[in-house]
C-alpha cells in the first residue's frame, strides 16, 4: 500500500509539473527586439571606404586582397605618419604594391 500512495504521489507531482510548463507563457526571445545599428561612419555614402577613417575589420572585409596583417598596416601607418593625403599614398605602407592598389581603387577614398 505504501508503494501504491507513492506511485500515485509521484505521478500527480509529475503531471502538475508538465502541465505547468505546458500552460506558462511564452516570452518572446529578445534578440528579436533588438535594434537594427548601421556603422555609417567608416562607409562614405558613396559606398566607398575612407581610407582616414575605416578600421582594420573594415579594411579587412571591404578591400580585396587585404587581410588582418595589411589592414593593421594601414592602420599603423596613418596613426604614425597623419592622415592620408591621397589614394595613391597607401602605397607607401609595407606590404601593399601597386596591383593591389589598382585591384580596390575603385573601392576606396580619402575625405
């Protein structure tokens, strides 16, 4: 008898529970409310990269043939040595020649 009350218990707390997960609310995830931000900063509205303003992801992932050691580059040579003057003047960071240049230079600019 005293296996019999305990089954039963055991069942009646096992199907209030699975009816109480059932029944609750279902929240909504909040990633879902997130806001949608866009960097407009880096991109000029002309869809082209600013070469004084633009960080290493963005370099990395605008330009073709820059990864993340050409892009710190950029980045390292405009902190020490000032803003670029020209497009032409990045080629004189370490590491990007004139085909690469000519391959994005429809893609960047200098404001």
């Amino acid at each position: 008898m005293r296996t019999s009350s305990f089954y039963s218990l055991v069942f009646a707390l096992l199907t209030s529970a699975s009816l109480t997960a059932i029944a609750a609310p279902v929240k909504a995830p909040e990633a879902m409310n997130a806001p949608l931000v866009q960097d407009v900063a880096v991109q000029a509205p002309s869809g082209k990269v600013d070469l004084n303003s633009a960080d290493v992801s963005t370099l990395q992932r605008e330009l073709t043939g820059v990864g993340e050691a050409k892009a710190k580059a950029i980045v390292a040579y405009r902190e020490s040595n000032g803003a670029f003057a020209s497009v032409d003047e990045l080629l004189e960071v370490k590491g990007i020649g004139k085909a690469l240049l000519d391959r994005n230079r429809d893609r960047i600019e200098v404001n």
